[in-house]
C-alpha cells in the first residue's frame, strides 16, 4: 500500500479542508489547541506506514553464496539426510555398549506342611522356611578378542560412510541450486535483451512513420513493419514466463515462500576465458568427491566387519560369584566359570560372507573412481566446447551483427536496401544476441557440471 502526499493532501490541506465551524480549535486535556495542531500526527503517521510498506515489498536481489545459506538452512531433503548422520551417532551408542550382569536368587526346599513343636507349651508350630536354603549369584559375560572396540570401530565408520553419503546428496542438490540459479540469470538477461529489441523497434518504427507521412515508404511496408513487431513482443512474453518458471524452481529448493515478485537473485552473467588443466582437475576429483570417499570408507568397514566376525567365532566365558546357606553351614559363596563349546558354530557363515564383501567393496570402489574420471572429462569437453564457440561471438559475431543491421538500416532508410534487406538484417542481430546469451547459460550450466564432477567449486 503506498501514500503519495502532495500540496493538496498534507496535514496542513487536511485542516484547512475541516468545516470552518470545527476548523479554528479543538479542545483537548482541557487546552484548546488548533484544528491543524491535531492532524499532523495524523499526516505524519501515514506517511511512515506509506515508506514502512514500500520497504516491506522491497527486497535485495540474493547473491550466490547467500542463496546456498537460504538452501543449507531450509531445504528438507538436505535436512533429513543430515539426520542419518545423527542416527549413526546413537547407533556408536549402542555398540559400545558392554554386557549386563546377570543376578538370580533362590530359595530352595519350602516345606509348606512343616511344622515344629514348641518347648515351652508343647504346641506344634508352622514353620515352612525352617529348612530352606536360600541362594543368591551373580554373573557376566566376558567378552574377548575385543568385541566391544571392533563393533564401535564399525559404527564409527558407518557414521562416516553417512557423512560422506550426506555430503554427495549435498553436491547433487547444489548442482541442482545453481542450475535454477543459472536459469533465472539467463531469462533476466533474456528479458532485458527482448526489452533493449523491442525499445529499438519502437524506435524504427516511430522513423518509418515519419517516413511513410513524407511519401519515403509505401503503407504496406510501414504495415510490415508493424507486424514484425508482433515477435518482439511474443519474445519479451515467453521470456517473462520463463524467468517466472525459474523462480519458481529456485524457490521450491529452497523451501521459501516467498512472492515470486518480491524474489530476485543476482550474479555475473558472464565467462572466464581460460580452464585449469585436466590433470590438475582429476586430481582434485579424487581429493574431494566425497561419493569416492565413500566408496574407500565402505571398504575399511568391511574389513572392520571382518575382524568381528572373527572375533564373534570366539569363546566368551561367563563368570559367576554364589553366595548360599546349607545348614549345617550358616553361610558360604562359590565361583564358577562356564565356556560354551564353540564345536559346530564356529561363525563360518559371517567370516565367509564378510570377507567376500571386502572384495566386493573393492570392485565398487574401482567403478566409482572409473566414473570419477569420465564425470570430469564430459565436463570438461562440454565447457571447453561451450568456450570455443562463444570466443568467436564475443570477438566477432556480435560486434558484426550488430554493424550489419545499423548499416541495412541506414541504407534501407534511404532507398538502398529492400525492406527484405532489412527484416532479415534485424533477425540475423536478433538471433545472435539471443544465441550469445543462450551460449553463456550453456557455460553456467557446463561450469556447474564441472564443479558438480570435481566434488568442490572450481569455477565461480
């Protein structure tokens, strides 16, 4: 909502628009004070809401690096696969965990129909408990071949293979961030390139009309003139339409609700003309994608899951205090040691399968790297391609383009150039303006790729 004060509006207009009667004062708190006293605070608090509500649908257009914060904070997909990591954590917990005690009581030879005679009186009394014996021990397992370390070992290491998980959702989705970033950069300068066309024409119309009222041109030619107006405008629609989809796009990523025209996003639409060498970008490849890393974390746990699997074919004793009664023995405790006869389970099954999986984890972890490898040269031919073709418009085509329709203009202008001429001349500049911008999008995206292939940001 927006207030526009003028002469005729202000709080000083206001109090001398007040019926005369009303208009000279007005009482309050017991002073009389004047008509116009009154309504500036009044004018003034307009005003203050008119700006508060122009800031309110004012907002900067977000750059980059505070697009991939808005993203790190809100997206729910990159937040739930954090909590996997969060899970691993608790599952750490459980395996360090050691074995509970065991405690068991007994009481042992309840004679319900027992009953003993009395020495003074000679009456029989009942006394069941008169001969029991009461017991009571307590036991534990002891693990050996220290189980406890390698099933924590192994959880540790799971957590790491879910950090490294997470990790490689999160270059996916950031990939997927900056190609709806990417996009709505394209359809801007496409919208500004159909605006800059359109404002042209507008303009060459305005000269044919003149033209046409002095007898240079013939009214069908000025007519066709007009109509190529037509797809100027059909251009500036479709682009708006597609900036407005890219919004969209970006908005859903990050999880914002935010009107699409109070959203803007801002960032060079341009190209660097040089590439760091292949090699150099393997390299960092093999450093940082952190699903290869994953790949090299999965087989260390299975080589974890080994060794437990070894040490779980081993004999865990038990041990055992006892603490009775046995009349005539008032009292006494006892140990004892019981080991469990590992002759048929001897864990085979686990130790087989678990040493396949080492090289199982191992035959994985050559494929990842193998496309470890073709992701950065696709990448890497896609953006040097995209590079090869745009040096030549940057230095040729568009300054060309740009010369050929100011000079078939001119010379359609003064009867040297046929309106043919000159309508394929304007097209010609046309296509190549807009293939340009097309061309440097391709790089974005290509150089989003590239970074998406190498596992980190190498290309700005």
């Amino acid at each position: 909502m927006q207030f526009w004060f003028s002469e005729g509006s202000s709080c000083e207009a206001l109090c001398r628009r007040a019926p005369s009667a009303k208009r000279g004062t007005a009482r309050h708190g017991g002073e009389r004070i004047s008509t116009m006293q009154a309504l500036k605070p009044l004018g003034w608090g307009l005003l203050l809401a008119g700006l508060g509500a122009n800031s309110a649908f004012a907002q900067k257009a977000l750059s980059w690096a505070e697009i991939q914060e808005k993203f790190e904070a809100g997206n729910p997909t990159l937040k739930a696969s954090q909590l996997n990591i969060d899970e691993s954590r608790a599952a750490e917990v459980t395996a360090n965990l050691r074995p509970n005690p065991e405690i068991t009581g007994t009481i042992d030879q309840i004679n319900p129909l027992a009953s003993m005679a009395s020495s003074n009186s000679g009456l029989s009394v009942y006394r069941p408990l008169s001969y029991a014996l009461p017991f009571a021990s307590v036991s534990y397992l002891h693990e050996r071949e220290h189980k406890r370390e390698l099933r924590l070992d192994s959880a540790r290491k799971s957590t790491g293979i879910a950090d490294s998980t997470y990790s490689d959702q999160k270059r996916v989705l950031l990939f997927n961030l900056r190609g709806a970033f990417v996009q709505i950069l394209q359809a801007k300068m496409t919208v500004e390139n159909a605006r800059e066309n359109l404002t042209y024409w507008d303009r060459e119309l305005a000269v044919s009309r003149d033209r046409y009222r002095t007898g240079g041109i013939a009214k069908v030619d000025l007519g066709r003139l007009q109509l190529q107006r037509v797809q100027f405008e059909s251009d500036l629609e479709s682009a708006l339409v597609n900036l407005r989809t890219a919004k969209i796009q970006l908005l859903t990523l990050l999880n914002d609700r935010t009107p699409i025209e109070q959203f803007d996003v801002t960032g060079p639409y341009d190209f660097r003309d040089s590439l760091m060498p292949l090699e150099e970008l393997r390299k960092i490849a093999l450093e940082a994608r952190p699903d290869l890393r994953a790949a090299h974390q999965t087989i260390e746990l299975a080589k974890t899951n080994y060794q437990l699997a070894v040490a779980n074919g081993s004999t865990d004793p038990t041990f055992s205090v006892d603490l009775a009664r046995n009349p005539p023995i008032p009292a006494y405790f006892g140990v004892s040691v019981s080991i469990p006869l590992r002759i048929f389970d001897r864990n085979q099954g686990e130790k087989a399968r678990t040493e396949i999986d080492i090289r199982r984890s191992e035959r994985l972890h050559d494929a990842a790297e193998a496309q470890v490898f073709s992701d950065v040269d696709s990448a890497y031919a896609t953006l040097n391609a995209a590079l090869n073709l745009l040096r030549p418009y940057r230095d040729t085509y568009l300054k060309l383009a740009s010369d050929t329709r100011e000079a078939i203009a001119f010379s359609y202008q003064n009867g040297g150039a046929s309106l043919l001429d000159y309508l394929d001349a304007e097209k010609a500049s046309r296509d190549t303006r807009l293939a340009y911008l097309n061309l440097v999008g391709s790089y974005l995206t290509a150089a989003a790729q590239l970074n998406l292939a190498v596992g980190r940001e190498v290309i700005q």
